[in-house]
C-alpha cells in the first residue's frame, strides 16, 4: 500500500491511557517519517498541547502541519496559520444561551489561552487547561459583548449534566456548528464548517497527496469526520467506538497494545 500521508489522533490513539508514546509506536512513526511520509497530528488539542509530543517523536521540522482544535485551526509547528474557521458573537451567543438551560460550565478556546465568563472553574476545565498547557482567563459577564473570536467552544460537567445538554440541541443548531462529546465531562462544539476530516482533506490537496494515499487512525467522536471522508484509508483503534470501527477499512489493536505500530507493520511497511 502506498500511503504518503497519515493523520493520527492524539489522545485514546497515539497517546497510552496514561498520555505516553509507547516506544514501539515511536519507533513505527520514526521510520513512516525516515520513508518521506508526512506525519500529521490531529487533535481536538490546541497547538500547545501538541507539540510536546512532537518533540518527542524527534519531529522538529518548524513546517510540519498539524490540525488542532478539531479542524478549527490548521497550522504549522511554528504558529503558521494555514486554514482556520473562527466563531463569534453569534456563534458565542447561541452557547451562552444552552449554558442558561443547562448544568454544564462554558469554555471558549482561542489560540494561546482560554476565556469564560464562569465564575468558578470546574474540574473538567482545569484538566484541559493543563492539558494543553493553556491558560484560563476569567472575564466579567460584560465582556460577552465585545465581538470576541474564538475557534472551538467547551462545554464541560458532571456526565449526566452533559448527556442532557447533549439531547437538549435543536436540530437547527447542529446543522450549524459540529458538536461532538469526546469524553464523559466533555462536549466540543466547532464551526459547521470546520473538522478534522476537512483539514486534512485540504492539508492533503496543499500537500499534492492523493486522498487515497492518506491514512487515518482514530478512536473518539470527533474522528468520525475523517471516517466519512471517502478516500482515506481507515484505521480504527482496538479501543475505538462502534461507530467508528463500522467505517473503518481496518482495526487495529488499542492505543495500550501499539496499535498504531502494528497497523504499519501490517499495511504500510
């Protein structure tokens, strides 16, 4: 199989359960990248929250690509921005009023830091604040009317609060803004128009790859939008959701068993 391409989601697929690159993985991505194919993160991270990981996979290159945000912002590791789909007053207006019916803390996203209007920070916020290695700005409730811009939208609480919220969408709000839960506390919510699917699509065209020599590995929700694109090769993890592993071409072993290794052992090698 000739693959020149591949767009790995981070966490639950190139990251161990305890956020660790498995030195087999290590080693599978190191020679993928010794053989000239392009190595392209994809995460629903911020840039910050990625490039540690690079640095450890030796990738230093200041112009490798990566798709952060969940296909919000399309970048280069030096801060390049090559494609992006921002949000604003409308965007911040319409989750400010499904926070108003809701149990859940709100979290907006911009390149380098945080803000929200909250006035206390829950668990889940913190926990991606250090994740990303990203600040939380807390601002007054005025400034919700400033025209801020933001890329990704968090909306973050108890499980049972967020499954409510989750069903309470109107069918017209989620024909304009992608929303996905990615994890119990968590639901992200982009612009309509941005994904990971639709990054890559792009970064590979800009790249001159065929879409069939693209291959993709996964395993939350907000891969589904590179399951649906038609010509990827697709890899879904060992742990990945059914729904997933339903589009998937192949699946492989968990994000725990070097199932990223032995997919390109097994396909691309």
């Amino acid at each position: 199989m000739k693959i020149k391409m591949l767009g790995i989601d981070l966490d639950g697929t190139l990251l161990t359960d305890d956020k660790k690159i498995s030195p087999a993985t290590k080693a599978a991505l190191a020679k993928a990248h010794e053989q000239g194919i392009i190595i392209v993160p994809c995460s629903g991270r911020s840039l910050t929250g990625v490039k540690p990981y690079l640095e450890q996979l030796g990738f230093k290159d200041p112009q490798l690509p990566v798709v952060v945000l969940n296909g919000g912002l399309v970048q280069r590791i030096n801060g390049e921005v090559l494609d992006s789909f921002e949000q604003g007053q409308a965007d911040m207006d319409a989750y400010l009023a499904w926070q108003r019916q809701s149990a859940c803390h709100l979290l907006f996203v911009a390149a380098d830091h945080y803000f929200t209007f909250d006035q206390e920070l829950d668990w889940g916020m913190r926990h991606l604040s250090e994740l990303n290695r990203m600040p939380i700005k807390q601002l007054p409730v005025s400034a919700a009317k400033r025209g801020l811009k933001f890329y990704k939208a968090n909306f973050t609480g108890e499980p049972a609060a967020i499954q409510t919220l989750l069903h309470s969408f109107s069918e017209e709000f989620k024909q304009t803004h992608n929303l996905m839960q990615t994890a119990p506390f968590l639901i992200e919510c982009n612009h309509g128009s941005a994904s990971k699917g639709e990054g890559l699509a792009k970064l590979a065209e800009q790249c001159e790859v065929s879409a069939k020599q693209v291959m993709i590995f996964g395993n939350e929700g907000n891969d589904l939008s590179m399951f649906q694109q038609p010509d990827f090769y697709k890899v879904a993890m060992g742990n990945a959701i059914p729904k997933l592993k339903q589009l998937a071409d192949f699946v492989t072993r968990t994000n725990e068993n070097d199932g990223i290794a032995y997919a390109l052992q097994e396909l691309v090698f």
